[in-house]
C-alpha cells in the first residue's frame, strides 16, 4: 500500500455498510479516484462532513485492493455548504460535479477540467452571474476540453465562415446552407452569441442576454453535451432555468 496526498473536489458520495460511504474525488495529481471514508456517517467522525459534494478538500489516502481508504481530510473551501441554501446555484452545482465524473477516467489526470471544475463552484459562489450561465459556461468549456467544443462561428462540416443560421448536433454546430443536413435547428442570433460569449468568457455580452435567448442557448448545450455522452444527466432536469 501506498499514502499520498492531493488536492481535491468531492464529486459525489454513495453509503457503504452502517458508517462508511464511498466517495468520488477529481484530484489535481491522480484524476478521477474512488476512496472509502470509514466511519464518516458517525456523529463522532473526525472529517465526516469534509467529505461532502462539491467541498473542496486536502486529502490523504492510501491505495487499497480496490478503492483508496481516506485517512485524512482538510477543508479548503465548503463550496457545497455555500451553495445549499440556494436551490437554482445548488442544482447547478450538481450538474456540474455529475458532468466532471462523466467527463473523466479513474486515474487518468485531468488538471484542466479539475481546474474548471474548481472555477465554476468558486463563481457560483461569488453569486456574480445567473447560475444557469455559470453552468452552460462550464458545459460549453468543459466539452472543449474533451474535444467536443461545438462550432459557433464558422460551419462545423467545411469550415466556412458564419454567422450561419442552423444548428446541428449531430454534425458539430452552427453549419452553412451548403452543408446543413436534414432536421437542423434555426436558433436565434442572440441565442449563438451568447454561447460563443460563455466559451470565450465574454461575460460583458453574456449577462444581458435577455431570458428568451438563455434558455434557447441552454438547450442546445445540453443537447450537444449529452449527444457525445450518449446518455442524460440526471441533474439537468432539475436545474432552475426560470
């Protein structure tokens, strides 16, 4: 057995037996692991509550046969406990903890999408933009850093310079009239700006986008997102978009 040390965000926890639970951690050095807290759902737990969704952490585990044991857990900063009271900047919270397990490997290092991840809990805690936006930012970034980024200002199939008017998941993005194939979408202007805006952090042009064109803009997201997953997210049904 080996002891190591890492910084690290606190994706999703699960029981195990009476006290135990078994918790997933995006790690700065190790990526993706799965550790068992033992005894952290007893009253008397040293790190219990350390050990809780969307809490960013100091950590030190040892390797085991099949998941790493936690022996050790500091608070760096209780995202989540910030978070709780809030329903719409909570539920975003989830769906961007459940988009960054879907997103990594176990054991494969993932600095970028880790230092997303940990950007996106911090602005959503800052409470200096809608929720709904921090969240199709993380999306839209967080599927470039997978090589998934749609195509907002040029054709996704010939490259050919936009503004396009259709958008098609199944092709990559906004495509030409050339290119487009059939049942392609006709999203509003509005709509594609403020995706390209939340991509390139543009919040200048994304915080006055009016309702409309925010939900518009987070459909296609989710769309595109769960296109290459190939499955849904659970939490995005329960995100408040209002």
């Amino acid at each position: 057995m080996s002891l190591y040390r890492d910084d690290a965000v606190v994706l999703r926890v699960q029981k195990l037996g009476e006290a135990d639970r078994i918790v997933s951690l995006l790690t700065r050095r190790n990526g993706r692991i799965r550790a068992v807290g033992k005894g952290v759902r007893r009253t008397t737990s040293r790190f219990g509550s350390r050990l809780e969704p969307a809490t960013y952490v100091d950590v030190q585990c040892y390797t085991g046969r099949t998941l790493d044991v936690v022996t050790q857990a500091e608070t760096i900063a209780p995202y989540g406990a910030r978070l709780v009271d809030d329903y719409g900047r909570h539920t975003a919270a989830m769906a961007i903890l459940e988009t960054a397990e879907r997103l990594t490997e176990e054991r494969e290092p993932a600095l970028k999408l880790y230092l997303l991840t940990i950007g996106a809990l911090r602005t959503l805690c800052e409470r200096e933009h809608d929720p709904t936006l921090v969240l199709d930012a993380y999306l839209l970034r967080s599927m470039a850093v997978a090589g998934w980024e749609p195509a907002l200002d040029g054709c996704a199939r010939c490259g050919r310079a936009g503004p396009h008017r259709h958008f098609s998941v199944p092709a990559g993005g906004v495509v030409c009239p050339t290119c487009r194939p059939s049942g392609s979408g006709a999203p509003s202007s509005p709509a594609v700006a403020l995706m390209l805006a939340l991509l390139t952090g543009d919040w200048a042009t994304a915080d006055p986008t009016p309702e409309p064109a925010r939900r518009e803009a987070s459909g296609l997201v989710a769309a595109h997102l769960q296109w290459h997953l190939e499955r849904s997210l659970r939490s995005l049904p329960l995100v408040d978009r209002r």
